[in-house]
C-alpha cells in the first residue's frame, strides 16, 4: 500500500522556530570593494586577494561566473561575478533537496500516478520513473542526485503539495538563507522564463545541504541500483568529476555536489573536495570553452588553486552563515555538536561535514537544527548536454 508522508504542524510550528533562531550575517558585493584584487590579467569581474604567497589563479578560465569558497568557514576565497544571475540547470536541484529532502523517510513508498509526472518539460533529463510503479523515497533522491531524473523531481514535489507549492517554499527557503539572487519557477531547474540563481546563491545551497546527512550521501553516491521494468538496472552519476569518466579522472577528495545543462544555462556545476582537513566550494556556471569536459577542467582547477592557498589567501567575502542553532530551549553551536558527536563514536566523515565551524569568531552553521526537528516530526507521523546531467 503506497504511504504519502506528511509534515505535521507541529513541524512547520518548529522550523519557524529554528529559522527565527538564527541570526543572518552577509556581506554583500559592495563590501569587496576595499579588498585586494588580482591583477587585470585574470579577467572583468574577477575578485581575489593578492598577496605575498598566494598563488596566481588558474588560467584558462572562461565561465561566465565562478566562485570558490570554504564550506567550514563560509570563506569565499576568489570569485567572478558571483551575482551575476544566470540559468542554473539541474545544479538548482541543490535547493530542491535542502527544501524538500528532510520532509520524507528514505523508506516511504509512493505509488506514481499519471497526475506525478504531468508538465515534464520536453526533452528533460529523466532516470526512468514510470507510472504505477512503487518507489521508495530514496530510490526517488537517487533518481535527483544521480541520473538528475526530471521524473523523479515531479513525483516529490507531487508529494510535497504540488509543484507550485514546491517552488514557493524553495523561494522562501533561499531566501532564509540569504539567496537574494535566485527566482524559482520550476523546481528541477528546467529552463523556465524568469528562473535564475548565482554562483553565489547555489554555493550557499550546496553548503546548506552538506550539513543533512542523507544530502551529503546521495550527493557522493557514484552509482547505485534503481527500479527497472526487468528488476533493478545500474544508474551511474552524471557528474563526471565524481565517478572519474568521459576522459576525465576522479578528483582526488571529491565530495559532489550537483551538475547541470540546458541549452539555455550551458553546462554548470557545484562541486565540494575535501583534502587534508579543508572542505571546498566551487560553483561554475557556463563556461564559454569549447573545449571537452570544460566545465569540470575548470572547477578542478579552482579547487587545486583553493587549495594551494592554504593560510595564504585571505578571504574577499563571507557566505550568507547562519550563526547559531536551536538546541531544545537552547542555543548551541554545531561546532559543540560535533564534538559531542566524536565523543559518542560518530562518523569522522559527517563531523568534518558539519560547516561554517571556525573563522573570526563566526560561529556554526545552523540547519542541523532545521533538519534535526524535521527528522523528529517525520517519524512521529533535456536529456544529458555535451558534459552530462541536465535539467
């Protein structure tokens, strides 16, 4: 018997509280002004501390926005253009996930009807989801995060309270989190007039999900078994950097995140790496290369770039950080959660995940809270683009 979930009110009463909880710091674009900038030579738009030490940024770089950033402290290290509005593509699947993932146990089965899968636009990415069959709730994410399945989007959002309500609530989701530069129109990130996000905006989105451990699994899944029409078949992720493919090898610390094409966005992609203790962002939207796999050659040379500068490059802006989190009547810092998590045996790997710990005196980051009290409440109750993945 197919099981719709819902969130009780008593959930909504409590992510109320967690949001109004915390307390959002930013600093916007204006503030990078009286920062250091790299030389002229390494383009318009460009931001990026020059200093004694820091290494030149890679050459070679033709995205129209880009944007490298430290996920445990909210650093952002260099960046272009990192307001530019722009299409996401599928890389918007990140807010679908921070928005929607929390509301559903992995083991929830929902029967698909004919009404789930309405309004796919033509030619969309798709994993394969097919009417009257069942589906638990975590071969649908696998569908999102691996095959960056269309299909499997309109069946949660159907699950959701529609795809209208879906949109809506990502809105006001990234506008919680400080996401000024982002419209949702249509939650898989299809191309849609009027939907746009930034660099920016999509790496504060992917920091936001890191912090859910489900998000953060799904996110570094490389492949994995799905419902067929003859049992399960295979479905290896589209993002190349992650399973090392099309010629391109996997990149050493590789954590995810999220890849996307439309012809609209061009190819864009989120990707965390995590290499001797540190946790990096880099967003890269549409790079104007022709070249193969450009989009992935480009992000892999930002993070060897982010780091290489280690202790040198002092940071030309901050994301948007939530500061504290609700910790029953109490405000705690996930910082000490970790800690306390490490003492009772808990996984290194999500530990060193739990974000925006450290750096001048900010605190950490708060949506282990929002996810924490959604968890608690759940239980009482076009096709791939020349680099792959798409919306």
């Amino acid at each position: 018997m197919a099981i719709d979930a819902r969130v009780s009110k008593k959930a909504a009463a409590m992510t109320l509280i967690a949001a109004a909880a915390v307390s959002l710091t930013s600093i916007p674009a204006a503030a990078h002004d009286s920062t250091a900038r790299q030389p002229a030579t390494a383009g318009a738009g460009v931001q990026a501390a020059a200093a004694p030490g820091v290494p030149r940024l890679p050459g070679g770089l033709s995205a129209l926005s880009w944007m490298v950033a430290d996920a445990d402290t909210g650093s952002v290290l260099a960046a272009k253009s990192p307001h530019r509005k722009l299409p996401p593509a599928s890389t918007l699947k990140t807010l679908f996930a921070v928005t929607v993932l929390p509301k559903f146990s992995a083991g929830t089965v929902r029967r698909v009807s004919s009404a789930d899968l309405a309004g796919m636009g033509t030619g969309s990415s798709v994993v394969g989801v097919r009417e009257g069959r069942r589906y638990t709730v975590a071969d649908l994410w696998r569908g999102v995060f691996l095959r960056s399945g269309n299909d499997a989007v309109h069946v949660l959002a159907a699950m959701n309270g529609g795809w209208r309500n879906t949109a809506e609530e990502m809105q006001e989701t990234a506008r919680k989190l400080g996401a000024r530069d982002t419209t949702v129109k249509s939650p898989d990130g299809y191309d849609a007039p009027g939907q746009v996000s930034s660099a920016y905006d999509l790496t504060v989105f992917a920091r936001a999900g890191l912090v859910n451990d489900d998000f953060a699994r799904y996110c570094a899944t490389p492949r994995a078994a799905f419902p067929g029409s003859g049992g399960t078949t295979m479905i290896e992720n589209t993002n190349r950097m992650l399973v090392g493919s099309h010629g391109l090898s996997r990149y050493p610390g590789i954590i995810g995140v999220k890849n996307g094409y439309t012809s609209k966005a061009g190819n864009t992609l989120i990707a965390a790496a995590r290499r001797n203790g540190r946790t990096l962002l880099v967003t890269v939207l549409n790079p104007q290369s022709n070249a193969s796999n450009a989009v992935y050659k480009e992000a892999g040379s930002l993070l060897d770039w982010g780091f290489d500068t280690a202790g040198k490059a002092q940071p030309v802006g901050t994301l948007h950080a939530l500061r504290t989190i609700l910790d029953g009547s109490a405000l705690r810092p996930v910082a000490a959660q970790a800690g306390a998590a490490e003492a009772r045996g808990g996984s290194p790997r999500r530990s060193a995940l739990v974000l925006g710990a450290g750096g001048a005196g900010v605190a950490a980051m708060g949506l282990g809270a929002l996810f924490g009290h959604r968890r608690q409440a759940r239980g009482r109750g076009r096709r791939g683009g020349p680099e792959g993945g798409t919306a």
